[in-house]
C-alpha cells in the first residue's frame, strides 16, 4: 500500500487533473503537445541521459531482453494470430509502452532519480527497436520506418546528451544562467508531462462495441508482457536496480504512440485508443503489483 500511495497516487492524481482540464477545455492541445513533446520530455531525457550516460554493455543487455519480448509478440501476433482480424491492434498495443510519459514520473517516485537513467536507455532501445523492425512489420517498409525514427525529437536530445556524458562535459557544470534554466525545466517536467497525459487520455472516445478486445490487449500489456520481461531479464543475469527497472518499465501501459500509428495505418486507431486509456486506468493497480515483486 505504501507504495501505491508514494509512488502510484500522486500519477494518477495529475493525470486525473488532466483528464478534468481536458473535458473542461475543448480546445485544440497541439501547443500543449508540442511543448511537452520537444521541450520538457527532451529536457528530462538530455539531463538524465547526461549525467548517467550508459555503459555499452548496459545498452546491449536491455537491447537482448526487449528483443526477446519483441519476438515473442511477433510469434504470437505475426505469425501464429496473423489472420485475426485484431492481431495488428494486439501487435500495436504490446509493442509500444509509455516508457516515459508514465515510466519515468514512476520510476522518479517509487525508486529514485537513478531509476530514471535507466528508464532512459530502456526506452532508447525500445524507440529503436519499435520505431524500426516493428514500423517495417506494419507498413513492410524499411525507410518509412527509418524516416519516422529521425523525426523523433527524443533521438536528438538522447545524442547530444551521450555525446556531452561521455565527453565528461556534464550539464551541472554549464554557466549558470544556463544550468538553472535546465534545472528549472527539468523539476518542472514530471508533472508537466504527467497532467498532459491525462490530457490526451480525456480526448479519447472509448469503443464499447469491442470491450473484449480492448480488455484483453490492455491486460496482456500491463500482465503478460512484464511476465515475459521479468523472466527474460533474469535468463540473461540483470540484477539490482537494472533489473528492477527494466520489469518496472515492461509493465507500464500502452502509449499515444500507437494510435498514432493506428490512425496512419487505418488499423482500428478507435479500438487501439481505448485500449490506451483503459490500460492506463488498470496500470494503477498492476504497476503497484510489480514494483512490489521487483522490490523483494
């Protein structure tokens, strides 16, 4: 309970606030999104990614293990359920994780700011991993998936902040106009990116014609696919905190990303999005439940 209180409470208390102002204010939220987007979340990873710039090794054991989770919802989704007619909104909903949005405020909360580093290279990989092999496995293009990956501003701000870490150049070290605009902006960013969270989730229009769908994709999300995590990481030795973070990130809900993927692709973006709130709402009770198990 302390944990769900500490960590989990707050979140959900900032993305209710955010859901509240959503329906409160009918406007268009493209300013909001793009602030959040390029600015806050690209700062939060940069000063993160900076001043915890990650071993290679570290890089290639969470690479090894999210690959394994990969194939496995390819198998099942690509192969095994390909000629269902929702196996592209199961492949969607399991591939993208909101690794940040929501996995770096928990991680912040539950474990501490080192937890976050992690997150970082968490969801570096999965962006690479997601944002190429599993673009290409829906549109069957390599360069779209490659042109989607560029204009990602995360790819940007995770660059510059490994280049300056591994440089030794740390941005606490920066000028300090400099440095207490970044601070500012990087205290700033949880809950910033967390009410805009709730904020999306408000503008989703929930499909009840496909509950069964959307309730088993958001539970095989947020129960099979951080089960297959926590074994994965344990086959190829993680330990500690490495560990942890890696199950703890596996867990979280599906992320914006895939309706937006869903909606260019014509897959069911209405079912796909439902899903998203529905596993966001659940993730309250089942990422207390793992933080748990990754604590013991």
């Amino acid at each position: 309970m302390e944990v769900f209180n500490q960590a989990i409470l707050p979140l959900m208390l900032l993305i209710f606030l955010g859901y509240v102002i959503g329906k409160l204010y009918k406007g268009d939220v493209v300013v909001f999104s793009k602030v959040t987007l390029w600015l806050f979340a690209n700062v939060l990873t940069f000063s993160f990614v900076n001043s915890h710039p990650p071993k290679a090794k570290d890089i290639m054991l969470y690479a090894t293990a999210f690959f394994v989770m990969f194939t496995y919802n390819i198998v099942v989704f690509k192969v095994f359920l390909r000629k269902h007619e929702m196996s592209n909104v199961y492949f969607l909903t399991s591939i993208f994780g909101n690794t940040g949005y929501l996995g770096y405020p928990v991680l912040g909360l539950a474990i501490g700011e080192e937890a976050i580093s992690y997150g970082v290279i968490y969801s570096v990989v999965a962006m690479i991993i997601v944002n190429t092999f599993g673009i290409a496995l829906m549109t069957r293009s390599i360069k779209n998936s490659v042109k989607n990956l560029i204009k990602l501003p995360f790819v940007y701000a995770v660059t510059l902040g490994l280049i300056l870490g591994y440089s030794g150049i740390v941005w606490t070290n920066f000028p300090t106009p400099i440095y207490k605009t970044i601070k500012m902006l990087n205290d700033a960013a949880i809950p910033v990116i967390t009410v805009f969270l709730g904020v999306m989730i408000s503008k989703i229009q929930f499909e009840r014609k496909n509950l069964y769908t959307i309730l088993f994709a958001s539970l095989h999300k947020i129960l099979i696919i951080p089960t297959i995590a926590l074994f994965a990481a344990k086959l190829i030795g993680m330990r500690g905190l490495f560990y942890s973070v890696f199950v703890i990130e596996s867990a979280m809900p599906t992320a914006m990303n895939a309706s937006v993927i869903a909606s260019a692709l014509n897959e069911k973006p209405e079912v796909v999005s439902s899903e998203i709130a529905l596993s966001t709402i659940l993730s309250a009770i089942t990422l207390t439940f793992w933080i748990n198990i990754v604590a013991r």
